[in-house]
C-alpha cells in the first residue's frame, strides 16, 4: 500500500483528520465492498494519492466496518469523496466521478507546483545562491506567469545579479493593480544600477563612435564595457552589428557567445541571440 493511504477506523480517526489534515490535504473515500460504483472509483482514487505523495493522505472508510466515521461526516450516498483542511471538511463530490473530475477537484485544494518552487527560491536568495535562485523563481515564473508575487522575487534576484534589462523588462509587465511597495522599492534600484552602469568609459566610447559609427574595433570595446556593465541587450546588438560585416573580426564571436553563456538561465535574450549568430554560422 502507498504511505499515504491509510485505512480509517475510530483509533486513527483524530491523527489522520484533525492532525494531519494541518499539513496535508485528506482525501476522504467512503465505500463498501460489492459497490461496482465504489470498485471503479478506488484505483482513480489510488492513482491521483500516487501522484501527490507529498500533500496528499488518502483516507479511505469502510462504510460497513465504520459505521462511527460514517455518522460524523453524515455521509448518505456511495461512492462519496470528501475534502478535508486544517480539520474542516473543505468540498466533496457524491456519486461516481471520472478520473478528470476528480483530478479537477483536487487541485483546486492542492498545493499549485509553482508555489513549491516560489518558496524555494526565496529561501536560496536569503542565502545568497543567486544563480540557483533565479533558476528556481524562473521555472516558478514559467509555470504562472500572471503571478505578481514570482515576478517581484524574479526582478529583485536579476537586479541583484545585475541583470537590470531582464528586471525592468518584467517590472513592465506588473498591471497597475499589483504596482506595492514592491515595485517602488524595485524602480528606484534599477534607476540608481543603470545610473551605475552608465560609466565615463562607456559614454566616452559612445562619443568616439558615433563620430565613427563603421569602426568595428571600437565596437568590440564598448560592447566589452557594456557587458561588463550588466548591459548585455546592448552589448549583444553591437557585437551583431560586427559578426554580420565580418564574422572572424578579432574576438567578436568569442565574445558574443561567452555574453551569451553568461545570461541568466532561461534569458529570451540567450535564445533570441544565439539563433541570430548560428544564422551566420551556417
């Protein structure tokens, strides 16, 4: 049997439904032997416990042996699965389900996946493990990508990295609604980190080519500085601009690629750059 099975009875009945249901959601299935209803119902039942081992207790009563159990939930009607939380039944379904049904009626009340993730990566950041915990908010972010919270936790870990493009670029997409103290606190980082990265160098070099806008040498350069200056969007475009003219020029492509590596894992501007430089390649 699976671990988190269990059978009900009076004995285990406070453990399962008052304790346990503090931590994990308590599936509750009511049924009796001979009830071709309940018999088709029990393996969807097993399967769907199966798949949420971690937050899940499938609590199954034997409606002839419990009668007791069966008189406290008031239960009239087989097959019936009832939810239980925090000690409370919470929802129910009576009468035979499909396996789609039933899937449909859990989730509602089980933990979603992203939240698993969303905590983790909080959890890391504190750490100081940024690239693990970008890693983490990015699969959360991919998995829910209306949520305000993951966007928040996402933008601060880039500011943090550096990566101030990818951070504004998501700030962008947070409705007016879900504009908190989050996302003032985040704005006025990113303004005083683009203040930052506008350097002396950077600035002199912008001057020096834009009164020599085909010099591919001074491109190289200040895309050199630009990537140091987390400026990774800009720097990729510059060194683009020098591969399309001459693809072998100096370090441009070794340079590109090693900007590229360097992005943030799942970075669209990876992506979006690495198939423009391989549609030089080949």
């Amino acid at each position: 049997m699976q671990n988190n099975v269990v059978d009900i009875n009076l004995d285990n009945f406070q453990q399962v439904m008052l304790e346990d249901s503090q931590h994990k959601l308590i599936a509750v299935e009511f049924w009796q032997a001979g009830v071709e209803q309940c018999e088709q119902m029990a393996p969807i039942l097993a399967k769907l416990a199966g798949e949420h081992n971690q937050d899940l207790i499938l609590a199954r009563v034997n409606c002839e042996q419990q009668p007791e159990v069966v008189q406290q939930f008031g239960v009239r009607s087989l097959p019936t699965v009832m939810l239980v939380k925090n000690g409370q039944p919470i929802d129910g379904a009576v009468g035979p389900q499909t396996d789609a049904t039933l899937r449909e009626l859990l989730e509602k009340h089980l933990p979603k996946p992203e939240e698993a993730l969303f905590a983790q990566a909080n959890e890391i950041m504190l750490t100081g493990d940024l690239d693990r915990a970008a890693l983490l908010a990015k699969q959360a972010y991919d998995l829910n990508s209306d949520r305000a919270d993951i966007k928040y936790l996402l933008a601060d870990i880039y500011v943090q990295q550096g990566h101030i493009a990818q951070a504004k670029s998501l700030l962008e997409t947070i409705g007016l609604v879900d504009q908190d103290h989050n996302y003032q606190r985040l704005l006025g980082s990113i303004e005083l980190a683009e203040r930052a990265a506008d350097t002396p160098e950077i600035q002199a070099l912008q001057q020096e080519l834009a009164g020599n806008p085909d010099d591919n040498e001074l491109k190289v350069k200040l895309a050199v500085q630009l990537q140091q200056a987390k400026r990774n969007d800009e720097a990729l475009e510059l060194l683009f601009q020098v591969l399309k003219k001459d693809l072998n020029f100096g370090d441009a492509k070794k340079f590109a690629l090693d900007t590229i590596n360097a992005l943030p894992a799942g970075d669209p501007l990876a992506s979006q750059y690495r198939r423009k430089i391989y549609a030089l390649l080949y």
